[in-house]
C-alpha cells in the first residue's frame, strides 16, 4: 500500500469502525457539538424573560401592532395585551408565553407606594398569567380597578401591586416595572418582580 493510501485510511480499523486513535482525536470535537446542540435546543424550549430594555407592543385591539407610548393609554380603561419587544433585535418575545403583559393606565395617586414606584406616567405593566392555575387573564372589572382570571375568578387588584382580592389564587401577579426611553417608548426598567405563572402544587 502506498504511504498516501495508509495516510487516507489510518482512522479506519480491520472491521470498517472507528480505531482508538480517531475516537481519542475526533471526542473534543463531538462533544463541543453535543454541548452546542444541547444549549440551542435549551434555548429554544426556554426562551428569555422580559428585562430591562424590552420595548412593549399591543397585540389585540386597536393598538394592535403599535409600540406603547404613555399617550396611547387613557386612564381607567381596559387593559391592553402586550409582549416585551427586543429593541435590538426588533424580536417580539412572545414564544415563551410567560411573557405575556396586561398593560393599562391608570391615576398615580391612588395607586400603593410600590405600586407607583414601578409606574410611568400612570402606565402599568402586569404578567396577564393567573397565579393559580396559569389561565391568561382577560376581564377587566373597571370600577375596582381588578383584573379578574375567567377560569376560576380569581381576582387581582392593578392599584396595589396586583394583590389577590378573591379566588384561590394565593399570590399576587408580578409586574413588571417601567420607565420610557430616549424616544418615547415604554420599556421595561428590570425583570419580573416575581415568579410568573401558575404556583407550584
């Protein structure tokens, strides 16, 4: 056999498999593979949360594909659905569902201390995933100032927080807090001040 047919074949044993040598040379490269598939696939199945940053566009309604200014919002109406957008990447954040925002203007001044604290311009923005069993919130109850869960009627208070009013919901849904930017744009100032989502039995 010529030297440059062993050459080509030296990675090859009797048996057609793999020898020893090609299994010690090739491993760093197969598990640099593995370990870059394995974070991909990571990544896909748990998409970021909203941070800091993030700009919030509508989704539904008449605001539908806008990005939020304090303006558009007229105090005590009905909670507009939302997800973070990322401003850098022009991405809507919306392939983890735990994204997804309830986002309303209200009075500051009758709003809790902590609750104003993460407000701007009388803009909130709630997680719109109920507490108790993960169902998306939907009604509005405007005289309250409650957002209430249709599935079991949990209801949570937008001027306090998201406190739990009524419902077996035990904890009060998180929010996100807010600021604007340079152009005018909602964006969120952190992440979630809580976990998002149903509790855990």
């Amino acid at each position: 056999m010529k030297q440059t047919d062993r050459d080509q074949t030296h990675d090859i044993d009797d048996n057609g498999g793999l020898n020893r040598r090609a299994i010690i040379i090739g491993a760093p490269a197969v598990l640099a593979a593995v370990a870059a598939g394995s974070s991909r696939a990571q990544a896909a199945a748990d998409p970021r949360e909203a941070g800091a940053g993030d700009r919030i566009e509508i989704i539904k309604g008449a605001l539908k594909g806008q990005l939020l200014r304090p303006e558009m919002l007229t105090i005590g109406d009905k909670p507009f659905e939302a997800f973070p957008l990322d401003p850098g990447t022009g991405e809507v954040l919306n392939e983890n569902r735990l994204n997804r925002l309830l986002v309303l203007r209200l009075d500051p001044a009758e709003m809790g201390a902590e609750t104003a604290a993460r407000q701007v311009d009388g803009v909130l923005a709630y997680s719109a995933i109920c507490t108790h069993r993960g169902c998306t919130i939907k009604s509005w109850k405007a005289e309250e100032r409650h957002m209430r869960c249709h599935c079991h009627l949990s209801e949570f208070n937008a001027l306090s927080g998201g406190a739990v009013m009524s419902g077996p919901a035990r904890r009060q849904l998180p929010m996100l807090p807010l600021a604007v930017d340079a152009d005018g744009y909602v964006v969120a100032s952190d992440g979630f001040t809580g976990r998002v989502g149903a509790s855990k039995k």
